[in-house]
C-alpha cells in the first residue's frame, strides 16, 4: 500500500511541473498563409518564427533559466 501511495505522489508531482508546448508561426508554400500551431500542420508548410506562448503568436516565449529568487552576485 505504501508503494502504491508513493508511486502516486511522485507521478503528481511529475505531471506539476509539466509546461505545455510552445507555438509557432507557419506558412503555406502554395499561397503563404500564416497559421498559429503547436504542431506541423502538414508537409506544404514552414515553420516561420517561434516559439510563442499564446495561440495567436503573439507573446514570444521567454528563453533561458528563470533568475527569480536567485542570487546574483554583482560586478560580473
């Protein structure tokens, strides 16, 4: 019974800290139409730009390690 309580929590623990994909930006090679998606959308379409936050492509993703709460030293 522990075992199954344990296996329990460390999945849940697992699935909070799980962050939802990223969207791009596409484009259409037959007639260059944009498109907002977090997958390809088939083989006739480019990734343009990304990764984004939003569905519209609006908010660029913030890259690199989050520096809240951390201590920086100073002068480098």
């Amino acid at each position: 019974m522990r075992r199954l309580l344990l296996s329990c929590l460390c999945i849940f623990a697992l699935a909070a800290q799980a962050a939802p994909m990223p969207f791009y930006l596409w484009q259409s090679r037959l007639n260059g139409h944009l498109a907002c998606s977090q997958t390809s959308l088939g083989d006739g379409w480019v990734r343009l730009s990304g990764p984004y936050s939003d569905a519209g492509c609006h908010q660029p993703l913030k890259s690199g390690p989050s520096t809240k709460g951390l201590a920086v030293p100073k002068g480098l």
